[in-house]
C-alpha cells in the first residue's frame, strides 16, 4: 500500500519514511511505498540478509529509520508465540537505550523457498510469525506500519489490501543499484557487502581436499607446542615466536594485495599466501590471550586492510576439530573491521565468533559494544592500556571493567 493511500491513525508517522546515512557526507532519503521499502534493506544492514528476520524502529512523525535488529528466522513454528515478544521487547528496550523509544516498527522476513515451492509459499507459512510480531509490537503501543516477505526476488506485503500496488502473486524487486537508497549510498560512501550467506562464506572454513592437510598440521603443530605452553617461561617464549610470525604475515599482507575483481578471487589469493605450518602457528599460538590482544593492536590505517585479510585466512583455515579455535581470529577480524568502520562486517565477524565459542567473552563484550554504537576508540585505549589481566580473557575483562557492561 503506498503512504498516500492509507490514513494516518494516532500518533502513526507521517510518510514518507526516512534513512539518514550515518557516513558524511549527510544523506537523507524519503522511501514512500513497500517497493522503495523493499528495495532500501539491504542498505540498512549493508548487506543483504538471507533467511533473516530484520525489524526496524521508527520514531517521530515522519518515521525517522531508528535501531534495527537482524536474527535468523526460528525454524521451530511452535516456538514463533514466545520469540516475538522477546524481539519486540528487544527492540523497544535498544531504542530507549540510545534515547528514544520508537513510535512504530516495520517488519522485513527475508528466505528462500525450497525445492518444489514459491516465494508465495514462503510469504504464507511465515504469516503466523508476523501475526505475532504486529501483536507483541501492539502490545508495547509500538504499532507495525509494514511488513514485507522478500523471496524469490518478489516482495508481498502483509498488511497492504490494495492488489493494484501489492497484488498476491508479489512485485518483483527493481535493480538494486537503481534505488534512491543506492544512490544516496554511494554518495555518502556507504559500503555494500552482497548477501549476509556470501560474506560468512569469507570467515568460514575451507573444505577437502585442503581441510584435510590443514587439519593434520594443526595436529602436528598442538603436539610440538601445547606442553611447551603450560609452562611460564615456554608460554613467554610462544607468545614472542607467534607475534614475530604475525608481523611477518602481516609485512607479506601488506605486500601482496589481491587484484581479483571477486571475493572468491581475493580469498583465494589470501589463501595462497599462508602456508599450512605458518597458519597452525598463527592460529593455536593465538588462543593465547595476551597474544591475542597483542596481536589486536593491529587495526589502525594502512594495517586495516591486510589485517582483516589475515584475520579471514587464518578463520578459514580452522577446520575439523579446530573449528572452536576460529573465534579467536573471527574476534579479531570484528575488531579490526569495526575499528575501520566496516560495521556490518564486525557484526557478521563477531556473530560467527559466539557462533563458534558462545561463551568466547571478548567476543561477547565486543559484540554488544558494537551493537549499541559505542566508540571503537574506547576499546583501543582499553588493549593499549598494559599486558593481559591474569583475572581471565585478557583485553576483554579491561572493556568490561571500564564499561561497567555484562555480556549480551
């Protein structure tokens, strides 16, 4: 249904709803229907998020774009009733946190159909899902102004009547880099990173046959250097050997940079630039904390760039039984991302980080940190603030005691 079409009731906002870019130079963009809507989403994550549930707070009269939250869709139906109001209650307690509770919300469900079915099929068996979110919103007088099912490259509308502008069957989506919110991205420098499947693809672990040679390195490696890092003096002497690899891979990072025009491409340039043993090294000395909040401080400038491209490559290489030990480099990829204001790469990062380790803290006080837009400067000052704490996970218990924050 267009804005114009329907009548404000209460303290409804006045359309056209608005996005301003958080990157100067300043943008703002009027979205007035679900198509611009639609069309806008991907550029309010900076990314496009497969099978996700993405909901929107909108304050003021002209339902200025507020906080957003993006999780995955919760395959269990039975358990749609009691994860609604958690989301909503989520979303109305984020906004207050950053000063304003929002006046409405708007839904976006984003997923694929399997094999034999449609993006209509999709729209419907998830309509029960947004029933509940529209009455959870209510609830929390925090009324649900749209609600799109993206699939099949179509969006429907559930709350739209109007079949002229959202017909059953759907719309399909305009080009995306057609859009006003393109637009104002690229002049604002807002950075688009694909799809939310492609960019965890970059952090994840390679398969066979490489798997399989990484893996008995790995092994190799943890035999030669596990005992020698129980001890005081071994675990000194570990930590020197892994930082001085670390500068060396970085040094090569920074040498060679990929002149692929593709991610695959650039990653498989990264790839080619560790060898197996260099890689075991790096990743298990890196589960050492001090090491690692050592190793964090490479996030400012010309070392953003290759640092996150290492960061990626040694995630990659954890597999197999080693994959718990990637939220250490994942961790790092987020911070050095975010560090360089790449915030929907920190987020993907540090999600696949607890992914990996749930209970990894640093990963979790960086998260929430950078989910509620704090200051990464805040953070740098914390890891440069003096050796790790012998209290437990190193740079992290630093954060946590000058934020006063518990783990989200």
């Amino acid at each position: 249904m267009t804005q114009h079409d329907r009548e404000p009731r209460g303290n409804e906002p006045t359309p056209p709803y608005s996005q301003e870019t958080t990157t100067p130079p300043q943008a703002s963009v009027s979205l007035r229907d679900p198509a611009e809507l639609a069309e806008a989403l991907p550029y309010l994550l900076g990314f496009y998020p497969d099978d996700s549930l993405v909901v929107v707070a909108l304050h003021g009269e002209r339902g200025r774009f507020g906080g957003r939250l993006r999780i995955g869709i919760p395959e269990s139906e039975s358990s749609w009733p009691a994860f609604a109001p958690q989301i909503a209650e989520c979303l109305d307690s984020s906004s207050q946190a950053r000063g304003a509770r929002p006046d409405g919300a708007l839904i976006f469900l984003c997923q694929e159909p399997g094999e034999g079915h449609t993006g209509r099929d999709v729209m419907e068996r998830l309509r029960p899902l947004v029933q509940e979110l529209r009455r959870a919103c209510g609830n929390l007088e925090m009324p649900v102004y749209e609600a799109l099912c993206l699939s099949e490259g179509r969006y429907y509308s559930y709350v739209c009547p109007d079949p002229r502008c959202c017909p059953p069957e759907g719309v399909p989506l305009a080009e995306a880099s057609t859009s006003a919110m393109a637009v104002a991205a690229a002049y604002a420098g807002v950075p688009m990173h694909g799809s939310l499947r492609e960019m965890e693809r970059r952090l994840l672990p390679l398969g066979p046959p490489f798997a399989e040679e990484q893996t008995r390195v790995l092994d190799s490696v943890s035999a030669e250097l596990t005992p020698r890092m129980l001890s005081s003096e071994g675990r000194e002497q570990v930590r020197t050997d892994t930082l001085a690899l670390i500068g060396r891979l970085m040094e090569r990072f920074q040498r060679c940079s990929p002149t692929a025009s593709t991610s695959v491409g650039q990653d498989a340039h990264d790839d080619g630039l560790l060898s197996h043993d260099e890689a075991a090294s790096a990743i298990l000395g890196l589960q050492d904390r001090e090491t690692r909040d050592e190793a964090a401080e490479w996030m400012e400038g010309a070392d953003v760039g290759p640092a996150l491209r290492l960061w990626r490559a040694l995630a990659r290489r954890c597999a197999g039984p080693y994959i718990g030990y990637a939220a250490a480099l994942l961790t790092l990829a987020g911070w050095v991302a975010w560090s360089g204001g790449d915030v929907p790469t920190a987020r993907v990062a540090l999600g696949l980080a607890l992914r990996a380790d749930p209970d990894y803290l640093f990963a979790q006080l960086l998260h929430h940190a950078c989910n509620e837009g704090l200051d990464p400067k805040l953070v740098r000052r914390c890891l440069r603030s003096g050796p790790g704490s012998e209290q437990g996970d190193g740079g992290g218990e630093r954060l946590g005691e000058t934020e006063g924050e518990s783990p989200s």
